[in-house]
C-alpha cells in the first residue's frame, strides 16, 4: 500500500466506517450510496465523500460504493490484514471478557497468552488458551514476539507490568487500568478509562436534569 | 450550585483532573500547584489554571490548589454527589466486570439490578445483587426509578433492549453493544466501543511500524 498523509480526525472516523461496512456486509448489502451511508451513521454524505476521497475514494459517480471493497481497504488502512501477538495481562472479569471476544482473531490479534497472579488459575484455559503465571510473563513475551499487552490488571501494578513488557519487546499497550501509564514516546497506548466515561455520563445527566428541573 | 457555562474541551477534562485530584488525595497530598500538577498530567500549567479558572479558581497565587476542596468541587460539576440508580443487562464477563467494579457506589451509582436471558443464572448474585430474568426488566426499570442502564449484550439485542429501558423511563445508556442505538435526542449515549479502541491502537502500531521498517 502506498503511504499516505491521512488526517487524525479522519483516523478517529475509519473504524466506525470499518464496523458499519461490516454490518452493511453481515446484511448481505453490495453497494451503498455516500448518502444512504450518510443516513446510516449520522454524518453528512459530503463528510463521507471528503473523507474516502482522502485514501482513493473507491465509489464512482451515481453508482456508490462497493461495500466489500471499502471494508477491506479501510481494514488494510487499519492495519487488521496484519496479524499481531497480543497477550492479556490480567484473567479477572475484564480480562476474561476480553479473551472470549471473538473478533480479535477476524481482526488480526493473536491471543498467545493470559497471566494472572493468581495461583488458583494456574492451568486454567480460556478459548484454549492457558492462563500462565506472572513470574514467566518476561520470557514469554521474548520468545513469543509479542506486540501488544493488554493491562486488565489494578492500576497499583499496572506501571510495574506495564515497564516489564516494554523491557522485553512489546510495541503497544491496550490499557485498561485506571491510571496513565507514562512510557516512552515510542511505546503506542491506547487508554480505555472506564471510570472517565461514566463520569462523563454522570455530567450530561447532571446538566440535563438541571436543565429540565422546572418542566 | 450557580449554572455556569463550560466549554465541551473543558468538560472532557475533568474526569482526568478528578482521577488525579483523587491519586493525590489517597497519597495524603494535602496541596498542589498548578506546575507540579502540570508535570504529573502532562498538561500544560497554563492550561490548568485556565481549565479551572472556568469555575471558580480554587488556587491562590503561589499557595497551590487545596487537592480535597478542588476534588470536591469537581465532582460536584461531574454529578458525582448525586445519586443515580443504575441496571446491568447482560451478566456475561464484562458485564459481571463492570458489577464488581466497586467505585461505581462513591461515585454515586446505586447498582439496582443485574439481567440476562440466561435462565442458569437465575437467582446468582454480584456482590448480593441478584441476577433477574429479562421478563422482569420492564417492571423493575419502573418501579426501582432506574436512571441509567448499562448494556453488555450483543449487539444483535442492544437496539431493542435499549427501545424498552427508554420507554420505561430510562434516560441515559452506557453502551458497550458494538452497535449505535439511535435514541431520541433527549436520551444521553455514553458508548465505549471497545473494537474502535483496537482498530485505532492497530492503525498506530502499522504506522510505527512502516516509519521503522528501515530502522
């Protein structure tokens, strides 16, 4: 694929392209128009048009969009036609949802391992997958090439782990502890801090409520 | 508290300077200044006293911020003195995750009621809240004053259960169905969307690694 300059803005928009496309195919649709797509996804057909001309465009005048195709180009663009080792630091609920998500595989994310601190889960498998120990996560992760940790772990050990795995090779963490995990800047992290998103679902009840107080 | 106009960016951090506020409040920190919270945030300290100079200040030139005052204060802009009752539906491993989850109750969120379709787990409890059957959900939501649903169930389910909680009253969804629900307008939406969350953490990882695969 050719390198491209592609906005940060339209980068935040390419996966929820990507999931509507999958649903469009899922539904068995073919082609679709930039201004049924508009409606589907709340943007404005010109949003769409603007932003898929930014990679190439792939539809044609009057004729829309070719779904299958689009799907599988903004999925290259995303980078899910490469596969990536991925191991889960973690086997508590969150950890456990994460394993059983099924998508990951489809998406290029190799589940190879799930560690725990607790020796009860010693043994214990998850989609076939066994859960190891924290003492063999360091010469896991340099003998199994892996890219990406996921921290489901409590945020008072998560930049402990967090430096383990950068230490030994790992390029990206997926980081669900509540708290910032202050790595290099050549270390990509993608936070998922549950406890800001409902603080924000608290506010937006907050101000409707005061809002409406007096109907 | 008098209305006051906060702009969006602004209200967007807040959650992260409450998360901090509160790090500091569990280390006994008594007082901060705006640099050495700047330092700790990665924000600039200009920003800071600009973000919080929207309500109020609470620093005095050269004394620092008073951590409890302003953690305080913040979480009362966030809604999180009020209380809000809330359901689960969906007790599958997120789900039961986010049951356990146990800063739900300081922040003022009365977990109410957890459901499923799942008739084995009838009558299981997280932490002594029962799991109910989906046939109670109408009525429950109804007489329990239920204020915010949250839903882990697939997305093949999500639009509809979400429809139901609405008609019954429900006015916010924290939604984690891999799907948009498209409520009326008046309904507040707060959508974790987990597989976006991967999609951006793998288009960053397959740039890093174009940029470097000459390294």
């Amino acid at each position: 694929m050719e390198e491209r300059e592609i906005s940060q803005a339209v980068i935040r928009r390419l996966p929820r392209y990507y999931r509507y496309l999958g649903e469009l195919l899922e539904h068995g649709v073919e082609r679709i128009s930039s201004n049924d797509l508009s409606k589907r996804m709340k943007v404005t057909a010109s949003q769409i048009r603007q932003d898929l001309n930014n990679f190439g465009g792939f539809g044609q005048q009057g004729y829309g969009y070719n779904v299958k195709y689009l799907y599988t180009e903004i999925g290259k663009i995303l980078g899910l036609n490469e596969n990536h080792n991925i191991i889960i630091i973690g086997a508590g609920n969150l950890g456990q949802a994460l394993a059983n998500y099924s998508a990951f595989e489809s998406r290029g994310f190799i589940l190879k391992g799930i560690f725990d601190v607790n020796p009860r889960l010693t043994g214990v498998t998850i989609r076939g997958i066994e859960i190891r120990m924290m003492e063999d996560l360091k010469d896991f992760v340099r003998e199994n090439d892996i890219e990406i940790g996921v921290l489901t772990i409590p945020k008072t050990k998560a930049v402990e782990v967090a430096n383990l795995l950068v230490d030994n090779g790992v390029k990206a963490i997926w980081n669900f502890a509540h708290t910032d995990l202050n790595l290099p800047d050549n270390i990509i992290v993608e936070n998922v801090h549950l406890s800001e998103s409902l603080m924000r679902l608290s506010y937006n009840i907050t101000r409707y409520n005061e809002e409406h107080k007096n109907d």
